[in-house]
C-alpha cells in the first residue's frame, strides 16, 4: 500500500482546502500575496490537513466548516 492512497477518499475535499489556500491572497497586499503564493507553490504533502479530513469522517459533520478548518491548520503550520 502506498502512502498517496490514504488521500483518495478525501482527494475532492482536499482539492476544494487548496484552493481555499490559494484564494487566501489579496492583490490589495502584493508583497504578501507573493510571500503567500512562493509558499503555496510548494505544495507538501498537505498531511495536516488530510488528517484532518479524514478524522471528520469518523463522525457526521458540516463538510465546509471540516474543510474551512484543514486550511486554518496548513496555514497554522505555514506560519
């Protein structure tokens, strides 16, 4: 079994958490938005945020409030 096959039930929803991410650049904050967007490019293997997909699924839950909050961890870890 390999490692990347953990994330296919969540793929979809970890797809829609990094675009999420992407969108969280403001072209008001160019300086930032280019920090940001160097940060983004370099996309990890995002496990924060799969374990926490994968951890709402053991209970019902609010699919974009799950998702809103694996974006809040990978940003936590980014920082």
């Amino acid at each position: 079994m390999q490692a990347i096959s953990i994330y296919e039930p969540i793929r979809r929803r970890l797809d829609r958490v990094e675009r999420r991410l992407e969108q969280i650049t403001d072209p008001r904050f160019p300086f930032l938005a280019r920090l940001l967007q160097q940060v983004f490019e370099t996309v990890g293997k995002r496990a924060r945020p799969a374990v926490t997909l994968l951890a709402s699924t053991f209970h019902s839950h609010d699919e974009e409030r799950t998702e809103t909050m694996a974006a809040a961890v990978e940003l936590l870890h980014v920082a």
